[in-house]
C-alpha cells in the first residue's frame, strides 16, 4: 500500500481508494486541478481482501475525520450499459461471485444466510457526485457495480453475472472490499469506475486503459471543489 498523497489534517474529509498506482496518479492528477486538501488517496491493494485490509487500517487510524470513502479506478463495463470511457457511479455495490455453486446454479452469500453480497451506496453524496460530473458534461450513470475476484472472461460469465444482478453496468475487483471497511465504521461510501474494456470474452487488444484513466481524472478534477 502506498502512503497517503498529503499529510492528514483536520480539513481531510473524502479518502480515495484504487487499486494500484496507475489509478491513484490518475486521481491526484484531477485534484491538482483545484485545491485537493479535503482528499486522501491511496493505492490499496489489488482485489477485495487486500483493499479491505487497506481500507480498514486507514480508517482506524483515522478516527471519525472522513465523511466519505471512495472506492476509483478503471474496470468492465458490460455492453449496452457502459461504453469505454463512460463512468460508472454505484448504487449499490455488489460482491458478484460471493456464494456457492450448486446442481441448480449460483446461489449468492444472501440465499445461503450467510450475510449480505451487496452494499448500497450513500445516495445524498451520490447525487452530488453526479451533479458535478454533469456539470463538467461528463457521461456518467447510476447503476450497480459488480466485485469479483476473477474478472470475467467469457460471454457465458458475463451472462450469468448479468442474470444474477440486472442492471448492473461495470465490474471491479475492490469496490465491496472498500465498502465493507466503511460500512463496519457507519462511513458513506461509493464507487466510481471508468470504463476501459468491454465486461466478456477477454481480449486485451481492444482494452482502452489509457482512456479509461484519462476519465478517471476528469471525474476527480470534477469533484475537487465539492463541499460537503
């Protein structure tokens, strides 16, 4: 994990969470657009156990100061319902392959009584959200994003995964990780994903990383003046 891009004061109040550094450089280069000192950003960790180790240490550490966590990054978006370069705002944040196989199918960590696969986003900082990435013309959407362990790869994957939650627009590897931290703590959280490939059969030729983050620090020079 890396270190915090500033030094924690009493004005931090909005802690980022990517993945890796590409993502997190993506991030602070839309802050530095504007005065960034209510933000935190970290690179946590590939894949949701790591995150949420991450996650879950920085806000311990922390106390009380944040008012938001922020899972970002690049990720899949499932056709029809997020192109490449669109970004993604969570209204719910869904662990995809959290569950059992089964004869009859898939059953998820709710049917099981195991506990709950799904967290829903802080729906007052998502309209503010949003309303920033509009007013910057930025094409984005509310819909669920998916966490998986194992990025999809194949159509059969990604039709099953569709099934299973409807509507959802966008897959990741981190978003439940972070959200399970912040929800242990009461702390609003969201999820914000720019697309960079098409959620299916993997073809990395067609992969557009480089857009992808360049959306990502769009958004995040969008939302470095918001207030609470």
């Amino acid at each position: 994990m890396t270190q915090p891009s500033v030094t924690s004061t009493e004005h931090t109040r909005i802690l980022v969470v990517t993945a890796v550094e590409a993502e997190r450089e993506a991030v602070l280069r839309g802050l530095s657009q504007a005065d960034s000192v209510r933000y935190e950003v970290v690179a946590g960790g590939v894949g949701p156990a790591a995150v949420a180790a991450s996650t879950a240490a920085l806000l311990a550490a922390g106390g009380h100061r944040y008012e938001l966590v922020i899972s970002a990054g690049i990720g899949g978006g499932f056709p029809g319902r997020a192109d490449i370069g669109e970004l993604v705002l969570a209204d719910t944040i869904v662990s995809a392959d959290l569950g059992a196989e089964t004869p009859d199918g898939f059953l998820s960590v709710d049917e099981l009584g195991f506990g709950s696969s799904r967290i829903a986003a802080h729906a007052g900082w998502n309209t503010k959200l949003k309303n920033q990435l509009d007013a910057a013309g930025l094409n984005s959407t509310f819909a669920p994003i998916l966490t998986v362990s194992s990025a999809t790869g194949t159509a059969a994957t990604a039709a099953l995964r569709q099934r299973l939650v409807p509507g959802a627009a966008a897959e990741g590897m981190e978003g439940f990780g972070v959200a399970t931290a912040a929800a242990q703590l009461g702390i609003p959280v969201t999820e914000l994903r720019a697309i960079s490939n098409a959620v299916g059969p993997r073809d990395r030729s067609a992969w557009r990383i480089g857009e992808a983050l360049g959306s990502l620090e769009k958004a995040f020079a969008a939302f470095a003046t918001i207030t609470p």
